[in-house]
C-alpha cells in the first residue's frame, strides 16, 4: 500500500519565516498538510508525518524519518518568500524537485503543480529543479510545494484564512489520488455554518437574560447590536 510523507516545512520559531506583519509560515504549512493528510487517509492512503508542532523539526530528522519509513512519496508544503522581508509585488505558485530524482517525481509534481494553479488561478512560477536538502537526501520521489507568497499583501492574506489553506490542502490530496487512482473521499453532506437570531431588544438587561437561557441550554450565545439608522 502506497506510503505519503507530509510535510509541513519549518516550524513556529523557524526564525525569518513570517511575512511582514508577522504570519509566521509554519500556520500556513501545518493547516495545509493537515487538511492534504485527513483527505489522504479518508481515501485508504497512509502517510507519514515529518514534522511536530512541539519544535523545529531539524531537516536531516525529517528525511531520515521518511527513508526509515520506506515511504513511496514525500511531498513538503512551503509558503514562499522574496526581497528582504517587505512588501512587493511578486506572486504566484512554483514547485521544485530536484535534479537526481527528475524522471521519478516529475509526472507527480507536474501534476500537482499544474492542478493546484488551475485551481486556485495564482500565477503559474513553473516546476524547478533546486538543491533542497529534503528533496537531495530523501530516497524517493520528492517535491517541495511554495503555494504563494507571504510578502505580497494579497497572497498573503489568501494564505492567512483558513479557505485557501483548504483548498490547497484538498488538491494536493487529490491530485495525488488521481495519479495512484484512487477514489475521492466522499464529500461531507454539509459543512455549513447557520447563524440563528434568537430575538432583538430595546433592554440591555433583557437581551442578557435571553442569552443565560441559551447557555444554559447548551448553545453558543452572544450579543451584537443593531446600528441606528
């Protein structure tokens, strides 16, 4: 049965990887390797985990983790960068593989490159060759994902909230799926959130003693207030 390392790259103290108003990237790279890995392994994929949100998970730990394993594939997730920390204008999705591995990895790597740019329209930046060392020292097929760019304010705030994460984290899986053809996992009947009024009042008191009713019978309950026309 096929074996998936996921990893999430760097980690929370990973020193330089925030954007310039402080989003660190291992936010980004941990919520999209956990979504990619619950969809892995709702489609009967097993995977292997590198990382730990509990520390830095040094590089040399992580690929000796997925030789020892014997793992088929190791697909790193990044969030990229560029300058000096500031704000500019470079933007898209790019991804690397490395030069030693080109015929092994590239048909899965061109494939999740190309479906994730279809996907979420980003700019395509190309699939590259790079020395990384998660993609030189693995034994098998390894590519390293940069899905946008924490230094563009716009792709930085796409890569701050939690449905672009998603939807990263869902197409990698499945396009990994799709080249092991492999069925989709079933989609959740409805995900959904409603928000459910309970009441307007002109009484403060009132509005508050319509909330301790709610709590007390189990909801969630706040109160908001109405602008004046």
């Amino acid at each position: 049965m096929t074996l998936i390392a996921i990893d999430a790259g760097h980690g929370y103290e990973t020193p330089g990887k925030r954007s310039p108003d402080g989003m660190k990237e291992y936010e980004f790279n941990r919520a999209v390797a956990k979504v990619c890995k619950d969809q892995l392994e709702q489609a009967s994929v097993r995977t292997l985990q590198t990382y730990s949100d509990n520390r830095d998970v040094p590089l040399s730990e992580r690929t000796a983790k997925a030789n020892n394993g014997k793992v088929d594939y190791f697909i790193s997730i990044h969030a990229n960068a560029f300058g000096n920390g500031q704000w500019n204008e470079v933007h898209g999705i790019e991804t690397f593989i490395h030069t030693s591995k080109g015929q092994s990895v590239h048909p899965l790597a061109s494939k999740i490159h190309a479906d994730l740019i279809a996907k979420t329209g980003r700019k395509d930046r190309g699939l590259k060759k790079a020395d990384f060392h998660v993609l030189r020292e693995t034994h098998m097929p390894a590519l390293l994902l940069e899905c946008g760019f924490m230094t563009n304010r716009e792709e930085k705030a796409l890569l701050a909230s939690t449905a672009y994460r998603t939807l990263c984290g869902k197409q990698i899986a499945a396009s990994i799926l799709s080249f092991l053809n492999k069925s989709q996992p079933s989609p959740a009947k409805d995900s959904s959130l409603y928000r459910v009024q309970a009441g307007v009042f002109s009484s403060r008191e009132r509005a508050e003693q319509q909330v301790k009713k709610l709590k007390k019978a189990g909801f969630e309950a706040a109160i908001g207030t109405i602008p004046s026309q």
